[in-house]
C-alpha cells in the first residue's frame, strides 16, 4: 500500500493521525509506532499540527548494513 487515505478532524496532530491509521490498519501499529513522519519537506514530532491537504509522509524504520 502506498497511499492511505484517513480523516482526521481539522486541527488534528500527527499523534491524532497515527491513532486514525492503526485504527484503519491494525497490522501497521508496531511499524508506525517506531516510524518518523515528515509534512512536506520537514520532518515533525507527533505533536505538530496537520493541516487540512497537506502531504504527511510515514518514513518506517529501516535498517541494513
């Protein structure tokens, strides 16, 4: 799956959005749980505000040697 789409109230956080997605796909809460996220071009903490069209981006942990 590449795109998901998920509602999420107006003023609602990235926690806010992270909550909407295990909800809609339980099998994802281990990975979004350890994931980063990024509005546009900026990564952010849970607690930043997601605006309404905004492209949010789920960055899973990746690992390799």
């Amino acid at each position: 799956m590449d795109v998901l789409d998920v509602d999420v109230p107006e003023g609602a956080k990235v926690a806010d959005l992270r909550q909407a997605i295990v909800e809609r796909v339980p099998n994802l809460a281990t990975i979004v749980r350890h994931s980063l996220w990024a509005i546009g071009t900026e990564y952010v903490g849970e607690d930043v505000e997601a605006s309404p069209n905004a492209d949010i981006a789920l960055i899973p942990p990746v690992s390799g040697g």
